[in-house]
C-alpha cells in the first residue's frame, strides 16, 4: 500500500472542493472496497478525504411518497429498516443476500453503487488490464474468465459488476442524487453505471469531484409480488454468478407491471425494458417467462469458461418470475433455492 496523507472533510461542499481539486484524492467511508483495492496496490490515491461525519446518514420520507436513503447509511440499516422491508422487501432481500455481516454493517449505500468491477485480472497487477492501465489488453477474454460477463461486453472488459444492492434498485428504478462542483443533479439508475465500451476504466457516470449525497426511492408497491434469486458457488459469503430481482404487480391473475434486472452477467445491472413489456397483461405461466428470458439474453455471448452463464441465467430469470408471481419469495436466511 502506497503513503497517503488523510482528511476529515467537515461539510459536502469541502469534500467535493478537496477531491475535484486534487485528481489523487479520493472520497473514503466505509472503506470495504477502496481499502482492499488499495492494499492490492490496484488504487493509489495520495489523499484519503474522509466523509463518515457528513450529514448522509439518514432515511426520510420523500414528498411523493418514496424514501430518501443517505449516502452513508450502512447497508444492514437500510436491509432492516422497516419502512425498507415493508414498501421494497425486494432492495432488503438483496442486500442480505450479499457480502457479510461485519461488511454489511461498514459497507454504506453510496459506497455500495461506487463498488469497481470484479475481474482476477484486475485484482493483480502482475498482469495486463484495461481497466487499470487503458490499451494494455483484456486477458479475462481468453484466460480465467468463470465469472464474467455474457452481456454488454466488449473486446476491451467482459468483467460483472458485483452488486447485488445495485440490481435491485435497477428493478425499482432508484434515483441517485449526487453534488459536485457544478452544483446538484439526479441521474436515473439505469444511466449511472456504464457498459465498458472502448473505455473500461470509467464505471459510471459521476463526473470528477461529484459525491454520492443520497439514494431515493420513488414511490410504488412491488411488495406482495417479489423476489431476489441469487446463484451462487456456495450459500455463504460469495458473489453472484447470476441474479435477479424480479418484480411484478397482478391484477385479476395479470401481470399489470414487470420489472426485472440481472446481476453477475454485464458491467452494469441487466435490463431489458422490451422484455418486461412482454409480460403486461397476460398471465403468468413457465412458457411466458421462457420467452421473456430468451428475450433478455438475446445477444449474450459466452467465452471458453463461462458460456454456462446463459442457460443459468435462463433458468434463473424463469424460476425468478415463477417465485414472484407466486408470491413467494427466495429466503436469505435458508438460501437454499426454493
């Protein structure tokens, strides 16, 4: 780990002032992701800007009827608090499908959407990588490449990105509040992560200098039709090889509202907006949410490794629709697929 010096920023404004002006410095709460990548020596920042004690901690009613989740709230606060488990159990369930609890509890919200991409290439410097170093090669794309990505790759990263908080505020359509030196902006879920393209070592969309300040949850009711199916190598701590967060509203024994995204197959959370249209105003049933999967996946391209990817991810999106229709969601505490 390289030296750095350390700051306490007293208000967003300083934070913002410090990072935008200096391109060494970097924004650190919880730390969960940042401080691994910079014990592997992948991250280097000279300037660690601390922002724990910044007012971003809270979880607020919004006027229109949503939640407002503060940058620094814990990952656990949000998966527990009640008005969370009552009005989107699906953002709880996904929450507590991942990571630990220790991290849970360190990991905050804005942190979480901020998490780099997963790759073994990445994570060692020893090898080439175009998310580390721009036009040095992808060799994921030929080498150990398990847990990539088979959706919205590119010949420059096929690496996932590892959220699983992230896939369920895709499916619920967060917005993301953010400040920076040109003031305050909301940027749509779907439009801040970005697929790797030609240029893989930029995430999302944030510009340099802007702070996550809150997540906000826009007022709906998926909470009766849901569920978060993850699959993974083993039930305890691991990230996913594919999942999804599956949403439904039914009326009348209709799908009147779908929505769907996938974790563990692209760079962003998956979705597909032509394919959840598929379901509106029909009934639930194994051959509607076969063709809504094929749809998804159209496209999807596996390498040597990981072309297992696809049929899993098929038959994940179907059992997915087939627990939320039914109403019964995945457990995360047997996580055991039901």
């Amino acid at each position: 780990m390289n030296r750095f010096s350390y700051m306490r920023a007293a208000s967003v404004e300083e934070a913002v002032r410090e990072v935008a002006g200096d391109p060494t410095a970097r924004f650190i709460a919880g730390g969960t992701n940042l401080i691994d990548l910079m014990k592997y020596d992948v991250e280097r920042p000279d300037r660690l800007i601390d922002i724990t004690h910044l007012p971003l901690k809270g979880i607020e009613e919004t006027e229109g009827g949503g939640l407002r989740i503060g940058a620094l709230v814990s990952n656990d606060e949000v998966a527990y608090d009640s008005r969370v488990q009552d009005r989107y159990p699906l953002l709880s369930s996904a929450i507590r499908a991942g990571a630990s609890p220790q991290l849970r509890n360190a990991a905050t919200t804005g942190g979480n959407l901020l998490q780099r991409t997963r790759c073994y290439y990445f994570y060692d410097t020893g090898t080439p990588c175009n998310k580390r170093e721009p036009g040095s090669g992808c060799p994921a794309a030929f080498g150990r490449n398990r847990i990539h990505a088979i959706l919205g790759t590119s010949e420059h990263c096929i690496a996932t990105h590892p959220s699983d908080m992230a896939v369920a505020m895709a499916a619920l359509e967060a917005l993301v509040h953010v400040a920076g030196p040109n003031g305050e902006r909301v940027i749509p879920i779907a439009e801040f992560h970005r697929l790797p393209g030609d240029r893989p070592e930029i995430d999302n969309t944030l510009e340099r200098g802007e702070i996550i300040t809150a997540v906000e949850l826009p007022a709906q009711d998926f909470s009766r039709n849901h569920t978060y199916l993850k699959v993974r190598d083993r039930l305890s701590y691991a990230f996913a090889l594919v999942s999804v967060a599956a949403a439904l509203r039914l009326d009348a024994g209709k799908v009147t509202d779908a929505r769907l995204a996938l974790g563990g197959v692209a760079h962003k959370p998956w979705r597909v907006p032509e394919a959840e249209a598929m379901l509106s105003g029909k009934a639930p049933s194994s051959d509607l949410f076969g063709k809504v999967a094929d749809r998804i996946l159209d496209g999807a391209k596996g390498y040597e490794d990981n072309a297992f990817k696809i049929d899993l991810a098929r038959r994940t999106i179907v059992r997915a629709l087939s627990q939320a229709a039914e109403g019964k969601p995945q457990s995360q505490t047997d996580k055991r697929i039901q």
